[in-house]
C-alpha cells in the first residue's frame, strides 16, 4: 500500500511537469482549486527559476478550475496570473503565448457568462498575433477558430457557420503540435457547430461529420482517464440524437439519445465538476425535469450572471408554476409572484441574464395564475419580449429559445 502511494504521488509530479493538462480531469474541482492555489504560490516566489512557466500553468488551473464551477473569483485569478506571466515574458513567442492564455479566458469568459463584446476583443487580439514556434502558431490558430466558431453560432447565418467550420478544419490540421486536450476542445466545437448546422439546414454530410468527431472523442477519451471529455461528447450526441428524433418524431432515435445522456452522467459526480453535471441534466430532460434536481442545479449555479445558473433559476420557477397550477395553488402562485418581484425591483444588484431569467419566470407564474383564475395575464408579452432581447444582447441563445418556448401562441401571432 505504501509502495502504490509513493508510485502514485510519483506519477501526479511527473503529470504536473506536463504541459498537457490532461490529467486534471481525474481530480476533483476542490482538488484543482488546490492544485492552481499551489502553483500561484510557487510562480510568485523570488526563488521561481521559470516564473513565466508557473505563471502560465497557474492561469490555465485556475481556467479550469472556472469552466467546472463558474466561479467568478477563479476566472480573474486566471486573468491576473496570465497578466503576471505577460510580465515576464523574455521573447516574442512567450508573449504570444501569454496573450493567447488571455484570449481563452476571454473566451471561457463568454462561455459562461455571456457578452458578445468580450467575444470581439478576444477575436481582434487572436487576429494580431505573432509567434515562432509550431505550437504556439497551433495554439493561435486553435483559438482563432474556437473565437470565430462562437461568433458564428451567434449570428446564425449558414455562411458565417460553413467559414467558422473551415477554420476548426484548417486548426485541426495543425493540431499534431498542441497537447491532447486542446486538439479534443476542437472537436467538440467542431462537432457543435456541425451539429447546429447539420440540424438547422437538414445537411446530412455535416452531421455525419459531426458523428464522426464525436465517436473518435468518445472512443479516444477512456472513463477511467478522460471521464469528462467522454461525458461532454456523449452529451452533446445525445443532444444531437435527441433534436433529429424531435425533427423525424422518431421515439427510437428519443431512446438513444437518452441512453447517450445517462452515460455521460455516469462519467462522474456533482462535485468533480458542478458545471458539466448540470448541463447535461437541463438538456437531458427537457420537458419534465424533477422539481428537486433543478432546486439542486440551482444550488450548483448560484455565481450572479452565470448563463447555466439563469437556466437552472427559469427552469425551476417554471416547475413550480406548473406543478402549483396542478394543484389549484392560487396562494402559492402568488408568493411566488412575491419572491420574484422583490429580486426584479433591486434592479442594480440583479445581473442582465438573471433579470432575464426572472422574467420569464414572472411569465410562468402570471400565466397560471391567470388560466387558475380565468383572468388575462398583464403584460406578459412584454416580459418575454425584453427577456428575449436580453438574452440576445448577451449572446446567451438557449435562455432566449427559453422565453420563445414561454411565449403564448396568441402573443406570438400578435
């Protein structure tokens, strides 16, 4: 027991050394928080002998530290050893470097929490970069896409996706340089986009194109050492399986794509990574998810502007709208109403999206509230109206499929 111990301690020294980061997914969040907290400590001493290394592998622990709990506070630590790297930079490749640590953030920093604004800077700077080495190219290259490919889901026009696509194609080639984990993070995106495309325009090549990333992730990424590639790839099949059953009305495809987000449940726990859990909980039951699981996704999401926390928040109120209009619960409505009410009027300490969130809320409740009472619900059309641009502004495109899903078909016509 002693002897696997030492070995096994030996092993995790010899990974941090690594610049491939892959190993990080067999640890726990808190784990990972440990490990950046380590690494900052070690890069900010005199002594350091490569403060720019440290400094860069403490803002990379600290980005995935963010991307699995959506912890504000992880992100700027992120931000400001990438900074502290940038300052001790000694030739122009590591400068390149150090700005593309920055761009990620950037764009992590859109992923969680939204503004297209964020996504455009990042984009101009990727633009500008220099660099020397293949790698470091790669790794701009990598970042220029994954930037485009966001942008282009954004806008939804067919051509924008289909140049985004080359990009993630032409970035994919020079991925032989870049570690394990950054040619994986290419492929779920390029299966994203393809998937979204595929969909949207009945294009069977990009969705076979997209089965094909998504099996050779899901093949490649072993449960016992890349537990949560395999489960963000067996999510996103099944969220593609689950949007063609829905197209087709077929309940086989339904089935599948059920089993695929079971999987991926499978992969891990709540509290190896809170982020990933929830999201492949609120997409793998739509229609009727347990009141207590959102409660719990909820809990998990609770960091103000978090694009899945204003999800979690929309999705509960919702079911509860329901299942108090179930039970002819006027009063409970009504508390309810009360509750959201309270949050909407501090209008200076609620973020954009959980205003957002919260509207569409307050749209649940009028509404059942009104078919309870047989009266016409005031003013729901504009709820759903500035949720919608809300959600727009901020580039957060599943809360605004939210509040078009909210929306009464009269209004709609309307």
């Amino acid at each position: 027991m002693f002897e696997f111990g030492r070995d096994l301690r030996k092993l995790f020294d010899k990974a941090r050394e690594s610049d491939d980061l892959g190993w990080l997914e067999l640890i726990g969040a808190d784990l990972v928080e440990a490990e950046a907290r380590r690494e900052t400590v070690d890069a900010g001493r005199v002594s350091c002998p490569r403060p720019f290394e440290s400094w860069m592998r403490a803002a990379a622990l600290w980005r995935e530290h963010a991307r699995r709990t959506g912890r504000r506070e992880s992100l700027e630590r992120a931000a400001k050893c990438a900074s502290d790297a940038a300052r001790h930079t000694a030739t122009p490749d590591q400068t390149a470097a150090a700005a593309i640590e920055s761009g990620e953030i950037h764009l992590l920093r859109f992923d969680l929490f939204g503004g297209p604004a964020t996504l455009t800077a990042a984009l101009a700077d990727a633009q500008s970069l220099t660099a020397e080495r293949p790698s470091t190219r790669a790794a701009a290259a990598a970042l220029h896409a994954r930037l485009c490919a966001r942008r282009a889901r954004l806008s939804g026009q067919p051509n924008n996706l289909l140049d985004a696509a080359a990009l993630l194609d032409a970035a994919l080639h020079g991925a032989r340089a870049l570690p394990p984990t950054a040619g994986d993070e290419l492929r779920l995106d390029r299966a994203a986009l393809a998937l979204e495309a595929g969909v949207a325009r009945r294009d069977g090549r990009l969705l076979d194109q997209a089965g094909r990333d998504l099996r050779a992730l899901v093949e490649s990424a072993s449960p016992d050492y890349r537990p949560l590639t395999r489960a963000r790839a067996l999510a996103l099949a099944g969220a593609g399986l689950m949007a063609l059953a829905a197209l087709a009305r077929n309940e086989a495809a339904r089935i599948q794509g059920q089993a695929l987000f079971d999987a991926a449940v499978d992969q891990f726990t709540p509290d190896h990574s809170p982020l990933d859990w929830v999201a492949v909980r609120m997409v793998q039951a739509q229609a009727e998810t347990p009141l207590l699981l959102l409660a719990e996704a909820e809990t998990l999401t609770r960091e103000p502007g978090l694009i899945l926390g204003a999800l979690a928040r929309e999705r509960r109120l919702a079911a509860e709208a329901a299942l108090a209009e179930a039970m002819d619960d006027v009063e409970a409505l009504t508390s309810l109403e009360a509750i959201v009410r309270r949050r909407l009027m501090d209008a200076t300490r609620i973020e954009p999206l959980d205003w957002a969130a919260d509207q569409i809320g307050m749209a649940h409740l009028a509404m059942a509230k009104g078919r309870l009472t047989a009266t016409e619900p005031r003013a729901v059309g504009l709820m759903l109206a500035e949720a919608m641009e809300t959600a727009r502004e901020w580039g957060a495109s599943s809360l605004m499929q939210r509040a078009v899903l909210a929306t009464p078909e009269t209004v709609a016509r309307a």
